[in-house]
C-alpha cells in the first residue's frame, strides 16, 4: 500500500499480505497512515521488488471529530 498527500506526494508504503495468482484473496484490514494521507493505492508488488501497479486506488475520509459533552448543570 502507499500512501499519499494532498499533493500527490508518496508518503510511505505499508506491506499488506503475500499472495499467490493461484489462490483468492480477501483484503479486510485496518492500517495506521500518516497524518497528512488523502489518498492510498494498494499494488501488487513482486517478491524481485518490480511494482506491477494499482489494483485500486481510494481516498482517505477524517474520521469524525469526537461529540462534544455538554454540561446542563443549574
């Protein structure tokens, strides 16, 4: 995976799994990006190092801020 900001700067890479053209796979995990990520690509990567480009590509949402509490005191 690879991250990106709002520049279309690469920010880092992340490995997500080892995979094989033989088997199916189900991609469902959490990662922790950096602060400044808008964008993240995932691609399918060679074990030689040889980057066979985006299988999908999406933007990264903020998470919402948290409520805030409110005191309805006398």
């Amino acid at each position: 995976m690879l991250y990106y900001n709002r520049s279309g700067l690469a920010l880092g890479t992340a490995k997500l799994m080892d995979v094989t053209p033989f088997d199916p796979v189900n991609l469902q995990t959490t990662v922790q990006a950096p602060p400044e990520t808008f964008r993240v690509s995932v691609h399918l990567v060679e074990k030689s190092g040889v980057d066979r480009g985006p299988l999908g590509e999406t933007f990264v949402n903020p998470p919402p801020p948290e409520p805030t509490r409110r005191y309805e005191g006398n």
